[in-house]
C-alpha cells in the first residue's frame, strides 16, 4: 500500500487546487517512489492552474496512482505520521549507536536526538507558510461561504521620500516601524511589502526578485490574505472581510486574484502563531530565499531560554538583525511605550519612546515613528517620521489613510476636499 499515491489519488477525486495548495512544501513526507508522480502533479498545477489526471501522472511518471476511499485529508495524516516515525527511529538509532560502549558519547548522542527533534519541529512550522499568489482559493471560498518595474536600488516601500533617503534597503539592512496599538503599522508594512513584489510583476524587469516573505505574529493568514486582496484590487477591505461587495468590486476582486496567479514572485505568508522563534523565521528564510522579510509584531517572537519580555526583545533584534538581514533586508513592526503619548505638545517622539528595548533603535538601520495626528487630516492620512538614518537622514512625511481605495501611498499636496470630513 502506497500511502503518498493513495494521498493523491485523492486531491484528484476532490478536484481543489487550493486543497493542495493549502498542505504547502511536503515533499519530505513522500518516499523515493512516491515522489515522481507527487512533483509532477505539483509542476502541473503550478503550470495550468488545474489537477492533472491520474492517467496524465501516469503517462509522463510511469507509476500509477492508487486509489483510495478516504478524504485526502486523512491520508495526510498518515504521511505525517509516518514521516514523523521514521525521523524518530533514525534519530533514536544513531543516539543508541552513540551510547555503545565501544563508542560512547552521550553529548552527540543528545545532539543527535535534538536534530531530529528540531527537524520536525521546522517542518510543522512550515505547513504555517502560505504562497499570497494562490490566495484566489482561499480568500473566494471564504468570501462566498459570508454571501451564499521592480525595484533596481534594493528594497523599496513606496514612499519616494523614504525611498530616496535611504537608497533602497539591501542585505544586511534592518528598518523598524513603530508605533502605539491600533495605528496602522500593519497596514505600513503590508503597502511596503506588496508595493515591490506587485511592481515586479508589471513586468518592468521579469527577470527581478521581489519575493516576499511576511511574518504574522499577531494575525492568521486568511486576514493577511483578505488585506493584501483588497490592496491588490482596490476594493474596501471591511466589504472582503465581511462579505459585503457591490458586483463591481466583486469583479475586481475577483480579477485581481486571478491576476496574481501569473505573477512571477511568490509573496510568502507565515502564521506566527505566537510562538515562533527567531531560528525558526531563519530557517523558513534559509529555506524559502525571499528578496525581503516582513516581521510584523516583532516583540511578540519568543526566545528558547529568555522568559523576561524585555531581555527576550533585545536579545530577538540582535538576533535578527545578525542572522535574518544578512540574508535580505527586514522590517519589523514594533511598540511606543506609553512615554510617547505623555508627550507635551511640542515636544518629539524620539527614539527613547521605543518600548521593551533600547536595542531596536541601536542595531535598526532604520526607524520610522508612524503617527495619528489630533487633527480633521487623521481621516484621511497619517504621519511618518523618519527617527533615525543609516546616514543622519530626517524627515517626515504624510501618507494616505484610504480603506475605500485600499490605497497607502505618499501625499505630496494637499486637496482641499481631501481634508474635509464626508
């Protein structure tokens, strides 16, 4: 009995691409030949947006699929299982050989047990990993069940004063948003992280990477996933979320997903779950080899040893900027303390305000303040402050705050009629 075919013959019979999609990368759990027809079957869905048949797998693989009378569901936890067994006993078998007493050593015995443990705990991380190109399943069958050129100077946000002073964010760069609850850091970081990855695929340069890998501590991917929908069509967010569209902006949606499909990025999505680790996020970057990471909720990244919440952060910022920026440029979100709203008026909001850690504006090659000025602009746009440069650069300057257009980017004049209230 082939569990791997079986597990396939299956997707098949339920007829959902977005069924398969949602198991992410798992061709660890296939054996050697089970792994053919699976790769084939996943080029092909990728290639034509749809499943082949068992036939087709059969003709291009020469291996037949097995059939089988149960949800494909079911037999994945079987290949979970199993995978989960066999990395256990090999574990297990090298730790014993180590314990031998022709050749004992119990240090590397732990190591080794610790590996394979390790090992299963990244590839459960995993499953958390969500393509945003493939959000069209997802993110309709959700809406429906509520019914019935790229960057050439490095990472780049949108923002042409941003963009402009700082040159483009490369390796080794870190740029910090920080700002109290509520005050739209993930609405920032969404823009900045689709701003690229969507320019990229207008196919001013094709041959650019603008992948993006976004990190959600705070959130689950169908949220992202509905967010950055309706940045991509330029429909209201709350009326995707809700179920609520006029047919126009259905339509929108609906083309703007469709559209996606052929992008030539991926634009990762990670359900932090609360409880991933900075090794973790490494791994899935080391793995995934994204052009720019996205961390939003950074302080809530736990640590493996460190249980205070404000030596955890210092010691995660380090971590990340010396071991996930030399790999791409990141950004994380972070929190003012309430220092910063005990402000008097006319005094500014430094980098003193950053709560949990000094360390966030130290190792930061940028920090951004995002602001909710006490004024009639608030409704329609917000302030950003650039607190620090990699080279001294100062500034500030005023997006849009459009939820009914989805859209973020720099205001450069003011309209009357922008400021009034409707």
């Amino acid at each position: 009995m082939s569990i791997g075919k079986m597990f396939m013959s299956a997707l098949i019979a339920e007829g959902s691409v977005a069924a398969l999609l949602q198991y992410g990368d798992i061709d660890h759990l296939f054996k050697a030949s089970e792994l053919e027809p699976y790769q084939f079957l996943r080029g092909f869905v990728k290639q034509f947006q749809a499943l082949p048949s068992a036939e087709t797998i059969e003709a291009h693989t020469g291996q037949a699929l097995v059939e089988g009378s149960e949800p494909a569901a079911y037999y994945y936890a079987l290949l979970e299982a199993r995978h989960i067994e066999a990395t256990l006993k090999q574990g297990m078998k090298k730790a014993s050989d180590l314990l031998q007493p022709e050749a004992k050593d119990p240090a590397k015995a732990l190591d080794e047990l610790t590996q394979a443990v390790s090992e299963l705990a990244r590839l459960k991380t995993s499953k958390m990993v969500v393509d945003f190109r493939d959000a069209y399943g997802p993110v309709m069958v959700d809406y429906a069940n509520k019914w019935n050129k790229p960057d050439e100077m490095g990472l780049r946000f949108g923002w042409p004063t941003l963009d402009e002073a700082s040159g483009g964010l490369s390796k080794g760069d870190l740029i910090s948003f920080v700002g109290r609850p509520a005050a739209g850091k993930t609405w920032q970081m969404l823009y900045g992280a689709h701003y690229g990855w969507a320019k990229a695929a207008a196919h001013v340069d094709p041959e650019a990477d603008q992948s993006r890998l976004f990190v959600s501590m705070e959130m689950a991917i169908l949220p992202i996933e509905q967010r950055l929908a309706a940045m991509q069509a330029h429909v209201p967010a709350k009326d995707v979320k809700h179920g609520g569209l006029v047919t126009k902006n259905l339509n929108k949606l609906k083309h703007g997903l469709t559209e996606i499909q052929g992008y030539g990025a991926p634009f990762w999505i990670v359900d932090g779950n609360l409880a991933a680790t900075v090794e973790e996020i490494w791994m899935l970057v080391r793995q995934l080899k994204p052009a720019a990471v996205f961390i939003d909720g950074a302080y809530l990244i736990k640590h493996p040893t460190e249980r205070d919440r404000y030596r955890r952060v210092a010691e995660n910022v380090e971590l990340i900027k010396q071991e996930i920026a030399p790999l791409a440029p990141v950004a994380c979100s972070w929190q003012f303390a309430k220092s910063a709203t005990k402000k008097k008026k006319g005094d500014k909001v430094t980098g003193d305000d950053i709560g949990y850690s000094d360390a966030i504006y130290q190792v930061s090659s940028l920090v951004l303040g995002l602001f909710e000025e006490d004024s009639v602009e608030t409704l329609k746009q917000r302030k950003v402050e650039i607190l620090k440069g990699r080279s001294g650069e100062v500034g500030s300057f005023r997006t849009r705050w459009n939820f009914d257009q989805m859209l973020f980017d720099e205001i450069f004049t003011e309209e009357v009629e922008e400021l009034q209230f409707v």
